[in-house]
C-alpha cells in the first residue's frame, strides 16, 4: 500500500474542508475528469488510479480515516484490506459533515455554499419552517414530501443537475446501489436523478448488484 500523509486544517477540534484538492467535494469533479468532462480541480496525488472504464465508489456514512486505520489492530481483516490497497489518500468531508450535505455535494459536484443544503434539519425562511432535509417535509412531520404533496417542487430546495446528467451526456452509464429504505425519499429521487437506482435488503445483496 501506497500511503501519504495528510493533515487538514482544523478550527479547534473541527477538520476543515481542504477544497483545493482534498475533499469529497473533489472527489466528484475526479469522477467526472476521468470520463473526460471539463471540471475545476479534482483529487491530487492519485495518479493512474482512475485511468479505468469502470469505477465503484463505495460510500460508508460516518466512518472517519482514523477509525479505519484504529481499527486494523482489533479487525485483522480491515488491516489485510488497507495492505492490499494500491493508494491510500486521506480526504476531507465538507462543512458541516452531516450526511444530507455530504450527499448533496457528492452527488452534485457543489460545496455545501452552492447547493444550500446544509443539515438534516434546516431552517428555510421562504418556507417559514424547520425542514427535513431528507423527506422534504417540515421536521415536525412524519412521511415523505409534505411540501411536494402542496405543489412545492423539490427544485425549491434541491440542485436538479446532477454528476450523473453529465456523465450521460458523454455516454457513460451509471447507477447507485442504495438501501431499500432509503431509495424512494425525496432526496434520493433527486440527488441520484440521472443514474439507475438500485435497491437492497442486505449487504450480501449489495454486493451482487455490485
């Protein structure tokens, strides 16, 4: 394994986003530079590992690089895998690291500033509510698309251009393989607009589809 050390920035006890080169807000415009589409800077360091017609990114909300790497001594298997890695480059997340706003930026190639979608909950004041981010629905409510069912778009809220638009437009096929649970909320429906959703139960599940 090829490994380069990295250490971000921080405030405090807080990691800050490196945008200039290491985050996931890069990774997405690496994905998009690999299939040719002309985007702002992407990951640096990863030399000839995407030079590939087929890419998988494996996406495991909440667990951190130094989780990981604490975890090789308890989980031997963790430590084999990471020892068969051709590269290991640590990245930043975005500000703030919460999963609605990690996805949105994955998935739509904008930092939290550009998108807006900055929390599980959030305050929109045009809609004079507190808003779940993930159903589209005030967060006092239970259920999907509360707003949608009064004729509000999710465009209102949501980026509709998506890596996968551009990705299809150069011919390149892509999909997300999501749990079942969680491939109908509005938020899935419009971050993976553009890519074929793929539906599991279980992991086993997850990785036939892979």
């Amino acid at each position: 394994m090829s490994a380069e050390q990295f250490e971000p920035k921080r405030l405090g006890e807080v990691y800050l986003p490196d945008y200039s080169g290491r985050s996931l807000y890069n990774l997405s415009h690496t994905l998009l530079k690999a299939f040719g589409a002309p985007v702002d800077q992407g990951i640096s360091g990863l030399g000839d590992v995407l030079n590939h017609s087929r890419i998988v990114v494996l996406l495991i909300d909440g667990l951190g690089h130094r989780q990981l790497v604490s975890a090789t001594g308890r989980i031997p298997a963790v430590g084999s895998s990471l020892s068969r890695a051709k590269l290991s480059l640590p990245i930043t997340s975005v500000f703030p690291s919460t999963t609605s706003t990690v996805l949105t930026t994955l998935n739509t190639g904008l930092v939290p500033a550009k998108h807006g979608v900055i929390g599980f909950t959030m305050y929109v004041k045009e809609l004079g509510s507190v808003v779940n981010s993930i159903s589209f629905s005030p967060a006092s409510e239970r259920g999907e698309g509360a707003f949608e069912r009064s004729g509000l778009q999710p465009s209102y809220l949501y980026p509709q251009r998506t890596i996968y638009h551009e990705l299809s437009e150069r011919g390149v096929y892509t999909c997300v393989v999501t749990p079942n649970y969680l491939a109908n909320t509005v938020l899935s429906k419009t971050l993976y607009n553009g890519a074929e959703r793929i539906k599991f139960n279980q992991l086993s599940d997850m990785f036939v589809s892979l």
